[in-house]
C-alpha cells in the first residue's frame, strides 16, 4: 500500500511541476506573442497600403490607356479626313505649289 501512496505522491508532484513550468513558459512567451502580433498588424497595414496605392496605379493606367486611345482615334480621323480630300482640291494644291516650285527654279537659274 506504502508503494501506492509514493507512486500517488509522485504523479501529483509531477502534475505540479507540469503546471508550474507551463504557466512559466505562457507568462514567458506572452511578450514574444504580443510582439508578433504587433508585427502582423504591421504587416497587414502595408498590404493594405500596398494594395491602395496599387488600385490607385490601376485607375491611372485606365485613364491614360483611354486618353491615347482617344487621341490615336482623333489622329486617326484626321488622316482619314485628309484621304478623302476631293481630288479637285488636291490638284489645286498641288498646282499652286508646283508653280512655286517652277518660279524659284527659274529664278534660281
């Protein structure tokens, strides 16, 4: 019976020295997992920040996709519009500019 009660006596002292050194390493540990869990907010500010600023660079992208895409189809226009110039005005133009051509020919002469 006397080997019950030690054999009691030690698994009780056992289940204390578990409890003590368990509260000891959670008080211990306590500053480290605050620690780390200021970091992670840290963390999750940036990212967040991050990912403004990188929507932010999404709209900008879009409107300055969109702004040379309506100057390349006013440009685009506009050549289309001097293509279909009737071709009574481009012999008129090209008249009048090939007799200036012809004078300073002859005056270069």
């Amino acid at each position: 019976m006397v080997i019950v009660y030690i054999s009691l006596a030690l698994f009780i002292g056992s289940i204390i020295y578990f409890a003590f050194f368990a509260f000891k390493t959670f008080k211990d540990s306590k500053p480290t997992i605050e620690s780390v869990t200021e970091t992670v907010s840290r963390i999750q500010a940036k990212t967040d920040q991050i990912k403004s600023e990188t929507d932010q660079l999404a709209m900008s992208q879009q409107e300055i996709t969109e702004d040379v895409q309506y100057k390349k189809e006013a440009v685009q226009y506009t050549v289309d519009a001097a293509k279909k110039t009737p071709e009574p005005f481009k012999n008129i133009w090209f008249s009048i500019k090939g007799d200036k051509w012809k004078l300073r020919n002859k005056s270069d002469a």
